[in-house]
C-alpha cells in the first residue's frame, strides 16, 4: 500500500494526498495554497497532481476532510483530472457545490454527503469512516482509512475544544475504537505544535465579546474570516442578549452565513439578523456588523472601511472594532496598517495582541499528544505543517515513547510504502507548484516570477533603437522609456547619458565589424547601458532593448 503526498507538506496550504492499493486510488482533500510575498501578480497555488492525472482510471473517490480553502480550494481547477466521486460532510459539499457551479463543473460533478460517524464508504480496496472533530469550520472530520493492510487515521485540522460553540465535540469514542482495532499509521496535522499546553476553548472568544459588547457605546464591528461560522455565531448570541441586530457584509461573509443558515448551522436569535440597508435606521448602539477582512487583504471590506472606501460604513468615532483573527503569516505589515488607520479615525479597535478576541482552529501540544494516545499509531507522519512544525512534532511524539524510526518527516512528492508491518520510504513523485495567474492556470515559472521581482523593486527601462541595416549605423535617436525606476522630473540627464552609452556601444560594435550580428548588439547594449545604470543607481532595472533595422 503506498501513500503518496502532493501537497501540503513543508508548508501550510494545498492540502493533498493519495492512497495507492493495486488498481485502487484515493484521493484526501485537494486545496490551494496562497502565494506568499514574492510571487507577485500569482493569485493561487495549485498542487501538480500529475501523478494522479497519469493515473486516472484508478481514482476511486476523493475525500474531503472539511470546507477549508486549503483543502477544497483546487477542486474546481482540479476535479476534471480526476473524475472521482467526492465524499464530504453537508457543509463541505455545500462550499464544494458552490465553487464547482462557479465553473461549470456541477452537472457532472458526483457530489456525496457524508454524515460523521456513519458507516466506512467503500472505494475500492479501501473503505473510509468520518469521525467528528472540532475546527474553525462546523462539521469537520477526520478520517479512519481501512486498507488491505491495516487502518491510516488522518487528522483532518482538528483541535479538541471540549466547550465549542454548536456544542458539538470531537467524537472521542470513535477515535478510541479505531486505537483499540490497531492503528497502523496516524497522519497527524501539526501546525500549531509550538503552542504548549491546549488551544483554549472558542467560549473564552466569547468571553472577551461580551466584555466588550457591555462596554461598546456606538456600533461594534467584527473582522474575521468568512468561514468562521462559529464566530459569527458568537456575534449573534450576544448581540441578542445586548439588544442588538447582526448585519452581514463582505461577499464570502454573505454567502457563507445564508448557507449556514439555511443549512442549520447557524443558529439565528429571532430577528437578529438583518439586512446592512436596515442597520442605518437604527440607533449606534443597536447595532452589530460582522464583515470580511481580518487579514488586510487590499479589497477586503475592513481596509476598504479603513481607507473610507466603503459603500455602506465610515468609521464613526465611538465604533468599537474588533479584528478576530491571528495574521496568518506574511499579512502582519497590511493588518497593522489598517489597524492604525482605523485608530486614527476615532474607533475603539481590539486585536489578537491586546484583547482574546481569536482562538486558532489547531490543536495545540496536549491535543497533539492526546490524538497519539487515543489512537497509539505504529507509525506516525505530521502533515499540515512547515518543516519547523513537523520537526517540531516529531520531537515531541518521541517524547511520548514512539521509536524514532517509526516517526517519518516527509515532503510533497514523498511516498511512504506499508505492508502489515513495515513501513519505507520509496521513489519520490512529480510533485510541485501550478499558479493560477489571473484567472488562468499557468505553468509560470521561476523566470517570470524573478522578472516580477526585479519589476517590482527596481522598475524596467525599453531601449529602442533603429540601425541602418547596410552601414550598422544608427537612423536615429535612441528611444528609452522607463517606469517605476527613477522619477521623469529627474532622470532627463540621466536617460540623455543612457543615450550616449547607446550610441557609443553601436558605434564599437560597428568598428569591430559585427555588423548584422543583432542579438550580439541587444546583449551589448543591455550590458553596457546595465553596467552604466548600476554605477549611477545602484539599481538594475530590467532592460528591454530592441533593434529595429531601417
Ligand atoms: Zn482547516
Ligand atoms: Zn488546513
């Protein structure tokens, strides 16, 4: 039996892994990953599932764990290389239906609902029972993998809040049976394994909510992430307790509350919610709007209010503003700075450094330890992680007593092969990055991603220049434009010297007889006019030059 990971290992996002048994695949989970700070103008990360495209009359179904973009997020770019039927709880197939309409894919798609703790699904040589966990999304699972060869438990994103806000717990029995029946491998996520102790419960979240609902004189806003209907849920309890309305905004924040609504998990005091239209007729007081944003992102609804951008709300001193949420890493510059914004126009505003107004959705150290006990593993792989928290993790299963060789630190492309009782590492697999790139999957590579770069620090300068085709000589001025590299004001001297450096470059070129040669004189001149740029600036802006014969 073979497992095979394509995402999602060394780093947080584009969750994906496959089990391989003879003529039987199955897919667990298929996200995107978000690009991080030096992949400019790249809007999402695929995994490469070329492995499994190359195989795909043996894909028997796919696996969705819960509704997070990290997990479910390629699906609709994905899904056509696969063709399998997906198996997900209600309101993962419901986030699933709504991204495969988007593009088309729901006719064909074959979507199943699975309910938490039903019976194993048959795929193959495999079958797949659901067990309930506890997350930042409702309805997450984690997964007990039966194989020819023993029992995989998948983690799924869980932690073990023993007081979550929908009452639902982990389903601790059904995690202990698996353990009991022999657990051959547990995948376990780790990414917040740095974390000792246990993730505190989303009640103390609700806590520090109602502290401040009770002290709030004007409105009271709430930035957080669109999935997380728990908070949502928060807002709406005590908003009805305080006197309250909720209105939703932010076109993800809206959708996902009408789903969870109509889907039943939200559950909605009578007549809280309303309409933001509806939220202008009443007192400041009265009212609560929850919106998009906790992470800065530039067309979020908290910055485009921070940047009085908004259709519907200004900052109105007095407003008490709450960012529930923690910067997932690379967004603390852009929160900061809408937070000082929001400051600077008179709202009370409360974060993550100052007040308890998030809790993570991961397990912290004792969860971690507590998923080894109740399903003491052979062998253990973290996933879900950087390579710091998969070591990290690593470290502290050893701790529990596991052998060191039967822990197994694995990258994407890793796979791992089992029988009954062994478990080795094999031949790595294709496996790797695509970029979605304004709306088009592309196979964009390092080059371009350098060139945008180096745009982006040190801008770009286009040399035009016509040479007689018979003499070499130059029919002309050189033509040089140049943006984001130095201020038009300024560089007239500047652009005037390029100009010599041109012209003298053509004329040595000419006087070596290399006339005709044009590449040789492109490469010249970019050298030279790029070595002359670098003494003047200090900086090396991509040059474009073009040789028009005349
Ligand atoms: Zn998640
Ligand atoms: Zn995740």
């Amino acid at each position: 039996m073979r497992l095979i990971f394509l995402g999602g290992l060394g780093e947080v996002g584009k969750n994906i892994a496959a089990l391989e048994y003879g003529n039987d695949i199955i897919v667990v989970d298929c996200g995107i990953g978000f690009p991080t700070n030096e992949m400019l103008g790249v809007d999402m990360v695929l995994p490469d599932i070329t492995y499994l495209a190359e195989r795909k009359d043996k894909i028997r179904a796919i696996f969705i764990t819960h509704g997070h973009e990290d997990h479910i997020g390629s699906l609709p770019y994905l899904l056509p290389q696969l063709d399998a039927p997906i198996y997900a709880t209600r309101l993962a197939i419901g986030l699933i239906s709504v991204k495969l309409k988007e593009h088309k894919l729901l006719d064909n798609a074959k979507l199943n609902v699975v309910e938490a703790g039903s019976a194993p699904i048959k795929a193959g040589a495999f079958a797949v029972e659901f067990f309930h966990i506890v997350h930042s999304i409702p309805d997450s699972c984690g997964l007990g993998i039966h194989t020819p060869v023993g029992t995989i438990v998948h983690t799924g994103d869980f932690k073990f809040d023993l007081t979550p806000t929908d009452g639902w717990r982990a389903d601790f029995g059904q995690i202990a049976h698996l353990g009991n029946e022999g657990v051959l491998a547990l995948l376990s996520e780790c990414v917040h394994v740095e974390t000792e102790g246990t993730t505190p419960s989303e009640q103390e979240v609700k806590a520090t909510f109602d502290r401040l609902f009770r002290k709030a004189e004007g409105r009271v806003i709430i930035a957080t992430f669109g999935s997380l209907i728990a908070r949502v849920q928060i807002a709406l309890d005590l908003a009805y307790k305080h006197g309250r309305k909720v209105a939703v905004l932010g076109r993800s924040m809206e959708n996902n509350v009408a789903m969870a609504v109509e889907m039943g998990y939200l559950q909605v005091p009578e007549d809280t919610l309303i309409k933001i239209s509806e939220a202008r007729d009443l007192a400041l007081n009265k009212v609560v709007v929850v919106i998009t944003g906790s992470q800065g992102e530039p067309s979020s609804v908290l910055t485009r209010i921070a940047n009085q951008e908004n259709r519907f709300i200004n900052v109105i001193p007095g407003d008490t503003i709450i960012v529930s949420s923690t910067p997932i890493p690379g967004n603390e510059v852009a929160i900061i700075r809408v937070i000082n914004s929001l400051l600077e126009q008179g709202a009370d505003v409360y974060y993550s450094q100052v007040a308890r107004v998030h809790v993570s959705g991961h397990a912290s150290q004792e969860e971690l330890k507590m998923m080894i006990s109740l399903t003491r593993p052979h062998y253990i792989v973290p996933i879900h992680g950087e390579r710091r928290h998969m070591v990290a993790y690593a470290k502290m299963a050893a701790e529990m007593g596991i052998k060191a060789e039967n822990i197994f630190i694995c990258g994407n492309g890793s796979v791992l092969e089992f029988t009954a009782d062994s478990a080795t590492a094999a031949e790595p697999v294709r496996a790797g990055a695509l970029f979605v790139d304004g709306g088009s999957i592309s196979n964009i590579g390092d080059v371009v991603l350098r060139d945008r770069q180096n745009l982006s620090r040190d801008g770009v300068m286009t040399i035009a220049v016509s040479i007689d085709s018979e003499t070499g000589e130059l029919a002309g001025e050189p033509d040089i434009v140049s943006r984001g590299f130095v201020e038009p004001e300024t560089s007239d001297d500047l652009l005037n010297r390029v100009r010599e450096v041109v012209r003298n470059t053509v004329k040595l070129e000419r006087e070596a007889a290399q006339v005709g040669d044009w590449p040789q004189l492109n490469r010249r001149i970019k050298e030279a006019v790029s070595q002359f740029l670098f003494v003047q600036t200090k900086r090396r802006p991509m040059l474009l030059p073009m040789i028009v014969e005349v």
